[in-house]
C-alpha cells in the first residue's frame, strides 16, 4: 500500500478536477492507497476507484464521491462532513470511530460496512 503525502494528494486533485471538466489532466487512481490523517476538502472526486483505500484520521469537508468505488475504504476514526457519497458502492467499509455529518448516502451500496447509524 503506497501512502500518499498531502502534496502528492492536491496535486492529484487537482488533476482530476481538470479531468472531470474536459480540460486536460487525469483521471486518477487512489486503490490501495494510505490517505490516512490527510486534510481533503473542496473537491469533487466523483466516479474514482479508491479500492481499499485508507482514510484513517483523514479530516474531510465538503467533498462529492458520486459513483465512486470505495469497496473496502477505512474510514476509522475519520471526520466526514458535508460529503455526498452519491450512488458510491461503500460496500465493506469502515467507519468505526467516525464523525460524519450532514453526509448523503442515497443510493449507496452499503452491504457490510460498519461504524453507520442508519
């Protein structure tokens, strides 16, 4: 698992976020990724494959995963807030010791994920 630095994050991002509106950059790719304590916030990651992903102690603001893969994320004692996880297939993932608020699961595929108060 290859852990990711706050700057090697933005600049992914960043990527996308050109990507996502036709305007160049890259489609990106964070499966089995460590994201664990980063600071994500203000972006649309919608449609990305986070396949295993760890967002351990990531603090998370006002992010949109539309559609997204996040089968088997780790999202322990993360802060989720204002996130719209969209049709996004969380199936498996954890959120254990999570803070989540103001956060939109419609649609989601959440078979097996843990640490949700529905």
């Amino acid at each position: 698992m290859k852990r990711i630095t706050q700057d090697e994050f933005n600049k992914m991002a960043e990527d996308y976020q050109l990507y996502l509106w036709g305007r160049g950059g890259k489609k990106c790719d964070f499966s089995n990724m460590d994201l664990s304590g980063l600071v994500i916030s203000n972006v649309n990651l919608s449609y990305i494959n986070a396949y295993r992903a760890k967002f351990i102690g990531a603090k998370l603001s006002n992010v949109i995963l539309i559609g997204a893969d996040l089968v088997r994320c780790d999202f322990s004692s993360s802060t989720c807030n204002r996130f719209v996880f969209r049709n996004a297939d969380l199936s498996n993932a954890k959120f254990v010791d999570s803070r989540i608020s103001y956060t939109d699961f419609t649609g989601s595929k959440l078979t097996g994920a843990i640490g949700i108060k529905k």
